[in-house]
C-alpha cells in the first residue's frame, strides 16, 4: 500500500486526451454551501436592485437572533444602541455612522444586508463569519432598533467618547 499507482497533482497523464492528470469541475458544479438559487435572499437584490424586502417573514426570533449576532459582531463599534459610539471607537477606531442617521433609515433592507454581506468603508466584510440567515437577522434588528424612524432615547445611547487630555 506503500507505493501505489497514481498520479500527483498536476502531474502529465497519458490517460486524458488533453495530457492532464487533474481533472475540470463538471460546468455547473457549485462548493458545498454556496448554492444561490435565491437572489434576494444570498444577495439583498431583487432584479439586480437593493430590495426594501426580507426574503421571509421577519418574526420575534428573527429579531432576537439578530441581536445576539448584532452585540457579537456590530457592537463593538456601533455600540448597542447603534449610535456609532463603540468600545472600538472609544479606542481610537474611526467612528461609524449611527445607524439612526436619516440616510439609513431610508436604505432599503437589502442595503443593510449588503454592506454586513461586502463591508463599506473602514467596515470589514462579513460574509464568511455570519451566514446569510443571520446577516438577515441582524438586518431585522437594526431595522427594529431604528424604531420604525424614532430615535433611541437619551438613556439608551452610549456615552460620549471621552475627550483628548493635552
């Protein structure tokens, strides 16, 4: 079993007719777990267009999914309360946005899902450490967090980053 026929990788074969010993994928093939039959939901677009719709309906364990994933992965710089006022922000990281800002919360849902997804600015990209299930999920509570256009009250927003001493 020691010394066994075969070819190493990418090793010349007279076995094919193109010479190779490593072999194509068969057109269509797609890796485990990145199937996309579903625009909207692997995307945020519907016909190529950022889309104002979850791809399913948005309930209360949705929500509350999103907001165990939102206090792991955004908070430490858009705080908890989504002001843009994180711990890594209070450490000299560029302030983000506060997802309360007009702009966000006129994007549309898909908006949300893509950046999370793609990243924007200093934001990383997402896309490896959060399956798009909970990408949505964090989406759904941001929206939830943006309270349907209200600002969070006084009490619920982080504190100042604290001031420069010369």
């Amino acid at each position: 079993m020691h010394d066994q026929p075969k070819y190493e990788p990418l090793e010349p074969a007279a076995l094919f007719t193109d010479g190779q010993s490593a072999r194509p994928p068969v057109e269509g093939t797609v890796a485990r777990g990145q199937l996309n039959e579903d625009e909207l939901f692997t995307t945020g677009k519907s016909g190529g267009a950022l889309s104002n719709e979850f791809p399913y309906a948005v309930t209360r364990e949705m929500v509350d999914r999103g907001q165990e994933r939102y206090d792991i992965f955004c908070a430490p710089c858009h705080d908890r309360a989504g002001t843009g006022r994180g711990m890594v922000v209070r450490r000299g990281y560029r302030q983000p946005p506060s997802l309360h800002d007009q702009r966000l919360r006129d994007a549309p849902a898909g908006h949300l899902f893509d950046v999370i997804t793609n990243g924007f600015g200093q934001m990383p990209d997402y896309r490896a450490q959060v399956p798009a299930a909970d990408r949505w999920a964090i989406a759904a509570y941001v929206r939830a967090l943006q309270g349907a256009g209200q600002a969070p009250p006084a009490s619920a927003q982080a504190p100042a980053a604290p001031q420069e001493r010369h």
